[in-house]
C-alpha cells in the first residue's frame, strides 16, 4: 500500500512543498532570492522524489503487468517502463496505398458506419502490406478527428498492458477506477475495457501482433474476449498478424485478410516508387513476375532508383531475375537475427514465421514448404505429400498428424494457400487457364515464396538430388495412382500434370522411358477427363523427349507426335493439327507403312481435322478411304473401324447428306451398344451426333429427346462440368428453341456460354458456338440489340481465329445481318446476304442446306428493300431446291414456302410506287 501511494503522491507532495516555499520565499525576500532558494529545492526533491517513483512503480508494474489489482505475480507479469522516446503516433507512409480500396472500405465502415467499434484483424503472410493498409487506415482517422493511438506488439505482454492503460487514461479513465484497480478492488483489464467500450472516437492499432497466444494477461485464448486485445470497444482495436485463422481471434472480429496486389496495382506501386524505370506495360510484366507482393514491390522500387543500381528498368531487373536471384532478392542480411529488420528483408521474412512455428513444435512446416517449393509454379494435390516423403528427406519418423498440423500451421501464417475452392484449372500460371474446376484439396504457393524457399534450401542443403529423386518418386507413384483410378482420379490427374513435365528433365538413360510411359498413361486420362490444356501439356513434353532420344523418324515420336496433334484440335487449333497429322501422315506412311495401324490412326485423325477446319468434302474422301482399309484390315467392328464410320457420318451430316448420315449414325449407335454398351463414353458420342442430324432434318422432338438423354447420362459419368457434358447442355437448348421453348433455350446457351468461357478460356472455337446459339436466340426472343453485339463480336472472333471463309464464320456474318435488319439496318443486311452467299456456294456448294438457307436470307433483305420481283425469283429457285434436297414437310421448306406466298401476295397488290412493306421473318440461322 505504502509503495502506491509513493508512486502517485511522493512526487506530487515534494512539488508542492517547492511551490509553497518559493512563493513565501517572494513575498518575504523579493523574486530573485525566491528563484535561488527554488533551485535548491529542485535539487532536493530530485534526490527524494526520483527514488520514491522508482520504488512505486515496481509497485504498479506488478499492478499493470498481471492484469489485476494487486494480484502481482512476480518478474514475468511486471512491466518494463516506457522508453521515453516511443511515441504512440501512427508512422508516416512514404507513398500511396494502391490496390486495397475494398479492405480499405471495409476497415472504414467500422470506424464509421453504422455497426462501427469492435475488432478488426487485417492479417496475411509476410509482406503483404498489413501494416501499410493498417498506417493508411490510421492517416484518414487523424485527418477526420478521431484519435488515434497505434502500438507495437513486441512479444511482451507487460508492454501492451502499459501502452493500453496509457491510451485509457490518455481517454478520461477516471483516476478512481484505476485506483481500485491498483488497490485489488478491480481487475485492471476489465476496469480498461470497460472504459473503452463505454467511450467512441477512437482507433487503436497493435501491430505486428504474429504470436497471439503470449499477449495475456495469463493463458487465455484471445478468443474468450478476456484478455488484452478484445472486440468490446466503441472505437476500432486494429490487429495486424500473419495468424489467419478465425479460431485464433474468435468469431467476433472481423477478419481482413489480404491477397497479393493484382497486376495492375502492383505497376502502379512500381511506377510510383520508380517513375522512369520504364512503361507501364514493363512495370506490370515485372509486378506479375514478383506475385504483386508488395514488400518485393516495394524493395526492388527503391532499388531501381539508386544511382548505384546495376539495373534502373523494370525490363532489365525482371530478366537478371532470372539468372541472378540470390543477388537481388535471395540475398541474407547481416541483421536478420532481429525480428524488426528481418520483416523488412524478402529472403528472411517468412523465417520469422517457419521459426515460430518450430518453436510451436511443427517441425515438419519447414521442409514441407521447401518440397512444395521444388514443384512448378501451380496447385498441387494435397496428397501428393505425405508422411513417407516427408521421413525420407529429413530421416525422422512423421505421422499423418505431424503434417496435417504442419500444413494447417503453414497456411495459418499465410505461408501456402489450402483450398477445395472450384476454380479454373492454372489460373496461377500462365502455361494453364482453364479445362476444368479444382474440388480436390490442392496446396499452392505464392511465386516468391517459392522461389526463396527452393533457393534457401540450395543454400543450406549442399546436396539437394536426395530430395529430388524422393519427389520424382512420389509424383509417379501418384500420376500411376491416378491414372488407374478412372473417373475418380481426374481431379488429382489435372493438378498433377503441371508438376510432372520436370520427370523428364530429370531423367537418366534407365528411367527415360518408363517415365515416357508414365506420362502417357495420365494424359489418356485426361483426354478422357476432357482437360485438354493439361493434357496437351504432356504430350508437348513427351514428345520433346521422344524427339531427343530417338530423332523424328522412330515410331515412338512420330506416335506421340500424332498424340500432340489430337490435343491441338481439342484446344481448337484447327490448322497446327492439320498441318501435324499431314506431316505425320507422311512418315509414318514412310518408317510403319500405309497399312499400319498407327498410319490408319493417323489418316483418321486427319479427317477430323480437315472437317474441323470446314473443308468437309476432304473430310469425306479420306474417312471412305480409311474405312475401306480399316474393313480389311481391322475388321468392321473394331473400335478404330466404328470411331471411322461415325466420323464419315458427320461429315455427311456437315455436307448436307441428311438422311445418309442419319442412317450411318443409327448403325453406328446401334453397333456401339452391343459391342461398348450403352453408356460407353463413344456410345454416348453416337446418340449425340445422331441427334445433331435428326435436328437438321428437322425432327425436334426426337432430337430434343435423344439430347436430353445424353445430357442425363453425361451428367451422371462424366460430371456436370465435362467439355462433352456442356456440348449435350449447348445441343439440347438448340433443339428447345426449334421447339419454340425460346426463353428456356436462351437461359441454358448462357449457362453454357458462362461455363465454357471459365473452363475453355475465350477463344476456344466452342465458346464462340455458345455465343452464336445465344444470339440466334435473343433475335427470336426479339432481343435484337443484345443479339447484334454478340454477332459482331463472334465474326470477329471467328474471321480471326478461323479464317473468313469457314463455314463457322459464314454462319455469324448470316447471323448479323439477320440482327441488322431487324434493327432497320436493310441494305447493310442486303450486303452481308449477298456476299455470304456467294461464300457459301463457294465452299459448301449450291445445294448445301446453308446455301439455301443464305439465299433465303438475302430474299428476306430484298423484300424488305421493296424489291419484291427479285425476292420472289430467289425464292421459287429455293423452294423447287428445298422440296428435293429436304423434302416438302421440312421446316425450312415450309418457312421458304410461307415466305413466297407472302411475297407473291403483295406484288399481286402493286403498293403506290415508293411506298415499302418489311416483312420479319425469324430465321433458323
């Protein structure tokens, strides 16, 4: 008792006692005898009044230090005293915050919306900017008035209970109250916080708060709301950590949790810091290249405008990237055994955070991320690790607990992203964007926490090949693991692939071609898995390493050179595979012969290409060809024989030979489910082009029917989201709206556009059917305008991607002009017409379905040009050609028919001279 009153009243008693005597001193002996004898006074109550504050606040350290009134528990709970020069000002930021406007927003809310006060966590990995945006945040609340108090979390919970009673009594708490506190009447936590929560117009910053579970007072989780930092305040307590999870703050504080800076924001912070480094394209090339982390940002801005710099542009440093990182950001620093110059330095930030996660007893964090560090830049599987690898490169015994617990430690500091979360296969990298969604657990770095961590551990461990031939060992057995699993090892078969190129770099003469096979296995798989950007991925990458063991003339390249081909026509690049399969085609003929089967293989292939590119009487020619000698030599049966037969079927279907092709589809289709069974992947394939046909031959309801089968069975076998099962869901909305189910049609061609543009990436050729089927749509739901927008953008798509003369692109320029002149745009319409079908009777012929329906199109535009005698000459031509081609009761017949009658019926009437009658007519195309 007697210490606490010495430290609040001692010094207070001796200034009195000086004041009283200097005044007495004035009045008896005149001011300047009073100033001497106040000088010796001074100097006496300096001798008594400084030991006496010591000795008092030990007192109240105790007091401060174990969170209640004289409870005090020895060193541990005390308190060291302020150093003087520490200020509770927020620093100064140096430059604009770019990049954070929505957790900007979000921080501001809760300092002044309508449910302000409580806690906020903005946390993340290091070097993400918490502190910057946590600054920011401190500069607005200072410029709107609200007092601002910011404090650093220095693993010394004496020190955060002293700041915080500073910043309550810097608030008015009431000297009563802490008296009880000192005296044990109280619990000096509960008597601060209950004056902050009872007073507003405050924000308190801790920063750097990256181990939660020391700031006290005593054991309890920050969580339980009944320590230091709580979510009680009518102001904003603003914690910055790397700690992530929820758990740790409880489920009252909002978490913020930041991301890397996009691309964009991240040029801007490097032109901010270096504004004539370079352009804003090489500024944004360089933010990508360092994963828009905006310490990197930041340090290698300040670096670009030293004079002293070997490299002052943004083009210059991002390629000495590449040779010298060690050099420019895996650098050590002297200093980095201190924890605040260790934040500030990318090669040894995420080691204060790998440290304390070792002091935490996860021993098994450390190596894990260095493993995850030697994979390609992309998601990998989360069972690709496991407690074997992980004993084998450290040579201690691991369990299933130690890396689950130091994975879930890895993510909690923001050292590796662990999601389920669909998402567009590779949108990390740039070699993969799309093909399928992630729904299995996948583990991802961020790009400089991966390049530092494999280049800290080429610094440490001088000999590394243990550790890649551990992990070249595990990646097979999971490709081979995937592989064999069908269906159920898609997933783990897309997220391997990006990982498995490598195994061939690393190669020797003995493990070449087994890990050549082992590839080939998982990219079957993902053919059948419909991933054609992974799977393409491989073939590239066996084929390179065919290339260089065998040269190009030995059967094993020139096969997986036909392997390489066929995943360029799944990502639709029509002419590469076209000129692959030619060139193939003539080797193979060559080293195998022309009655080999990987010759017929090749010449099939070949056929389908020349199809995909439109030149569909090629097509044809060589499928009879081929299917001639498959006949022979593989029997009529034989699944090469029947993939043949359906491939000539479409093409006659593309040629406009409606009922031949029906009828080879109905006996492929009936061959297939007696010999592949019913729902067999290439049985599926059959019932879905028979269907295609029945539409063109103006059968609705049975193609409506046959494509909503499929549709079903697609869903159930190969997943809702497969290329195959998005073709059914495009083909079966085509055939609702020839059912005049409009609205139904157009919301699922959208659904589908929308699914196809996040799987396929934007310029796959079957995005652009999407958008042409929508459009067709949205001008028979009279949607004119809409319609028009999409036509324009897909004829320009697909005259540049697919030529100006393939029929694809024919369509759309069709599909335009259909747009224009129900917009009034009549003689532009006319123009797109008339040369469309010249193109058309160019490339399909005059008698081709396409044709007719072009020059029906064109007698539309002309009648609605008022010039009626030439629309009804083209009309009675088209009509003798539908009646034989279709025959009477197609639909197309019946429309040209309708079309004529209301045309001749108006010439019969003469309208006065000038006058003009429009006529709108939906069209099919």
């Amino acid at each position: 008792m007697i210490r606490e009153l010495l430290a609040w009243w001692g010094p207070l008693l001796v200034v009195a006692v000086a004041i009283g005597v200097w005044v007495w001193a004035g009045l008896h002996y005149g001011l300047e005898k009073a100033n001497s004898l106040a000088g010796v006074l001074g100097g006496i109550g300096t001798l008594i009044g400084v030991p006496a504050a010591v000795f008092g606040l030990r007192a109240l350290r105790a007091v401060v230090g174990s969170g209640q009134g004289g409870a005090g528990t020895g060193a541990d709970s005390g308190i060291a005293l302020r150093d003087g020069h520490v200020s509770l000002r927020p620093p100064v930021l140096q430059a604009p915050v770019r990049g954070r406007d929505q957790e900007l927003g979000k921080v501001q809310e809760l300092l002044t919306g309508r449910h302000q006060g409580g806690m906020a966590v903005v946390c993340g990995g290091g070097g993400l900017g918490k502190t910057t945006l946590a600054a920011e945040v401190a500069r607005r609340a200072v410029e709107a008035g609200t007092a601002v108090f910011w404090l650093r979390w220095r693993d010394d919970p004496a020190r955060l209970a002293e700041d915080l009673t500073l910043v309550a009594r810097t608030l008015r708490l009431p000297g009563a109250l802490l008296d009880e506190a000192r005296t044990g009447q109280a619990v000096l936590v509960d008597t601060i916080w209950a004056h902050l929560a009872a007073t507003d117009g405050w924000l308190i910053v801790v920063d750097n708060v990256d181990t939660p579970t020391s700031v006290g007072p005593g054991s309890d989780p920050i969580a339980d709301g009944r320590g230091w930092l709580r979510p009680d305040g009518a102001g904003l307590l603003l914690v910055t950590s790397r700690d992530t999870r929820q758990d740790t703050w409880g489920t009252r504080a909002r978490l913020i949790r930041l991301e890397p800076l996009t691309d964009d924001a991240a040029a801007t912070v490097l032109r901010d810091a270096a504004p004539n480094a370079g352009s804003s394209d090489d500024a944004r090339a360089l933010g990508a290249r360092l994963g828009g982390l905006p310490l990197a940002l930041d340090a290698v801005g300040t670096y670009l405008v030293l004079p002293t710099s070997r490299y002052r542009t943004f083009a210059s440093y991002q390629q000495a990237l590449g040779r010298e990182f060690g050099d420019l950001i895996g650098a050590s620093h002297p200093q980095a055994n201190d924890p605040d110059v260790a934040r500030t330095i990318i090669r040894h930030t995420w080691d204060l955070s790998l440290d304390q996660l070792s002091d935490d007893g996860y021993t098994l964090a450390r190596p894990a991320l260095h493993l995850l560090a030697l994979l390609a830049p992309a998601p990998a599987p989360r069972g690709l690790l496991t407690p074997h690898l992980l004993s084998t490169i450290t040579c201690r015994a691991a369990n299933g607990a130690d890396l689950d617990g130091a994975l879930a430690g890895l993510h909690q500091y923001g050292l590796l992203t662990a999601d389920t979360t669909p998402t567009g296969i590779g949108t990390t990298t740039s070699a993969m964007t799309g093909s399928a969604a992630l729904t299995d657990p996948h583990l991802l770095l961020h790009p400089l926490v991966r390049d530092v961590m494999a280049h800290s551990l080429h610094q440490a461990v001088p000999d590394t090949d243990p550790w890649y031939e551990a992990l070249d060992s595990r990646l097979i057995e999971a490709a081979t693991d995937a592989a064999e699993a069908g269906s159920a090892g898609w997933p783990t078969a897309r997220l391997l692939a990006a990982h498995l190129p490598h195994l061939l770099d690393r190669a020797t003469d003995a493990t070449s071609m087994s890990r050549r096979h082992t590839l080939n296995q998982l990219s079957n798989a993902l053919n059948e898995a419909g991933a054609a950007l992974e799977e393409h991925l491989l073939r590239e990458s066996v084929f390179g390493a065919a290339l260089e063991r065998h040269g190009l003339q030995h059967p094993e390249t020139l096969v997986s050179l036909n392997n390489l081909a066929n995943s360029l026509r799944d990502l639709g690049r029509y002419q590469e595979a076209v000129d692959l399969h030619r060139r193939n085609l003539t080797d193979l003929r060559r080293v195998l012969g022309p009655e080999h089967p990987s010759t017929l293989g090749s010449s099939v292939n070949l056929a389908n290409s020349l199809r995909d590119l439109g030149r569909y009487q090629e097509a044809v020619d060589l499928h009879r060809r081929n299917l001639t000698d498959l006949r022979r030599i593989l029997g009529p049966e034989h699944p090469s024989t029947l993939i043949t037969r359906n491939g000539l079927a479409s093409a006659l279907t593309d040629l406009g030979r409606l009922e031949e092709a029906a009828a080879l589809h109905q006996q492929v289709l009936t061959d297939r489910e007696r010999i592949l069974g019913p729902e067999h992947p290439s049985t599926l394939v059959s019932r879905s082009n028979l269907a295609i046909t029945l539409r063109e031959l103006g059968r609705y309801q049975e193609a409506a029917d046959l494509h909503q089968q499929v549709l079903t069975d697609r869903e159930r076998i190969l997943g809702p989201q497969h290329p195959d099962t998005l073709s059914s869901r495009s083909n079966l909305a085509s055939a609702l709206a020839d059912l005049g189910r409009l609205e139904e049609a157009a919301a699922l061609h959208q659904q589908v556009l929308t699914d196809r543009e996040r799987i396929l990436g934007p310029e796959h050729p079957s995005i652009l059917v999407s958008r042409s089927s929508l459009a067709k749509s949205l001008i028979r739901l009279e949607r004119y305008q809409e319609a028009a927008g999409l036509d324009q953008q897909n004829l320009t798509d697909r005259e540049r991607i697919l030529g100006p003369q393939h029929p694809d692109t024919l369509d759309s320029r069709n599909n335009l002009a259909h747009s224009l002149i129900h917009l009034g745009h009549c003689q532009e319409a006319a123009n797109h017409f008339q040369r469309n079908l010249t193109d058309y009777e160019r490339v399909l012929g005059s008698e081709h379905p396409d044709t007719l329906t072009s020059r029906n199109s064109l007698a539309f535009a002309l009648s609605n040009l008022g010039r009626f005698d030439e629309a009804r000459d083209l009309l009675q031509q088209n009509l003798t050609d539908y009646e034989r081609i279709l025959g009477p009761q197609h639909p197309d017949t019946l429309e040209s028919r309708q079309l004529l009658t209301l045309i001749q019926g108006v010439l019969s009437a003469r309208p006065a001279r000038g006058q003009r009658r429009q006529f709108w007519r939906r069209g099919r195309r």
